[in-house]
C-alpha cells in the first residue's frame, strides 16, 4: 500500500486510523482465521507490522516526505497496541512479533519496548532488519545493546528474529553472508536473508533452476 499512501497524503486524503481499521484489520482477519487452527500454529509467528518505521503509514507527513518523528513513534505505538489487541480477540494463543523496524536503533527499540512494558503488549519475539554496509559487524553488538535494554527496564530477555539480513552486494556471496552466519550462532538469535532480486532463486542461492550456487552449499553446511 506504500504508492497509494502516498497518492493520499500527498491530496490531503490519507485518514490513517481508517486506513488500520478498514483497509489493515480486515486483512489481519482474514490471515488469522487461516492460520489459528493449523497444527503448525505454534510456530506461526504473527509480525504486525513490517518496517513501520520508515513512516508511510504513521509518521508525520513533510513536504513530500514522511518522518517517524516523535509524533509518528507515538502513532505507531497506538497502532501496535490496537492491533495486538485485536489479534488477541481472533486468537487468543497469538504469538507476537515486532516492531519490524528496517535497522536497528537503540532508541528507537527502547522507546517500543518501553511502551509496550507499560501497556502490556511486548511482543514474544523481537524482530528488526540488519541491511546496512557494517551489518555483519554490528550485529553482536546490536543483540548486546539490546539485552542492556532489556535488563534497564525489567523486562525478560526477548528472543530475536533478523527477518530481513544481508545487502543485495552480499546475497549469494559466501565470503559475504559466513560472517552473518557466524554472529547468528554467536548471539543465539535467528535470521532470514533479504530478498532483493530474482523470484524462485531463494535469495540468491540459486544458480539456475534447481541448480545450487556455492552460498547454498555453504548454508547446507
């Protein structure tokens, strides 16, 4: 919905708590309904939201742009807790995930999980992107700053999903995406690489079809 957000707000026309209710929350319905009774529903992970943070939805509009101000955050915080409460009333045995951010931000992630503390929706997994140049040298200290959050506030040590790791550069590079499988393993979280290309070529670990590159191996491993 990114391009007709912005067609929206760029006319004056974007209602975004009409947007949630009657375009989002009947889309959230129809995803939970169908997967609440699956015998695999303890696994299933329900991310509310994914890179929110980039504004579009909640954030302040500026000129042409779209700014996860503090007004946006405070946004988003309604709309987190809205929508996990409505989960709840679909499915009860929910899991959470979120917030979903693009990066990872110390402040941004301690301001969500402050809030989610004090309103009671912290979410069971704690799930954020990890697509930047250095990446694969932050992550450990992303997942230690994260647990130094954590221990401030009082609250257990959430478990990590990266769903989003490695640059389109990286993709397919074992040199590259060794030292994302090394941090991983280290820190004891989990992640999922980026997809940025080609469809059915499984981020890039294909080489043709059916045919395995050198990273697939490497993950095989």
């Amino acid at each position: 919905e990114h391009e007709n957000i912005f067609e929206m707000r760029k006319n004056g026309e974007y209602d975004m708590w009409n947007f949630l209710e009657n375009t989002y929350f009947p889309l959230v319905k129809e995803k939970v309904e169908a997967l609440k009774d699956k015998p695999y529903h303890e696994k299933i992970v329900y991310c509310l939201f994914n890179e929110c943070d980039n504004g579009i939805w909640f954030g302040t509009w500026k000129d042409g742009w779209t700014d996860f101000d503090d007004a946006g955050r405070q946004n988003f915080y309604k709309a987190w807790k809205m929508t996990y409460n409505y989960v709840l009333t679909l499915d009860p045995d929910a899991v959470f995930g979120g917030p979903g951010y693009f990066e990872y931000n110390s402040d941004k992630i301690k301001s969500f999980l402050s809030f989610c503390k004090d309103n009671n929706c912290l979410p069971d997994i704690l799930i954020y992107h990890e697509l930047s140049e250095l990446s694969s040298l932050n992550w450990d200290l992303d997942v230690q700053d994260k647990l130094g959050i954590e221990d401030e506030l009082g609250i257990d040590h959430i478990p990590v999903i990266v769903t989003e790791y490695g640059t389109m550069e990286e993709c397919g590079n074992p040199s590259k995406m060794f030292p994302y499988i090394l941090q991983a393993e280290a820190t004891d979280t989990y992640g999922n690489i980026a997809f940025w290309r080609l469809a059915d070529n499984l981020n890039d670990n294909l080489a043709d079809s059916n045919v395995p590159n050198s990273c697939w191996w490497l993950y095989r491993w």
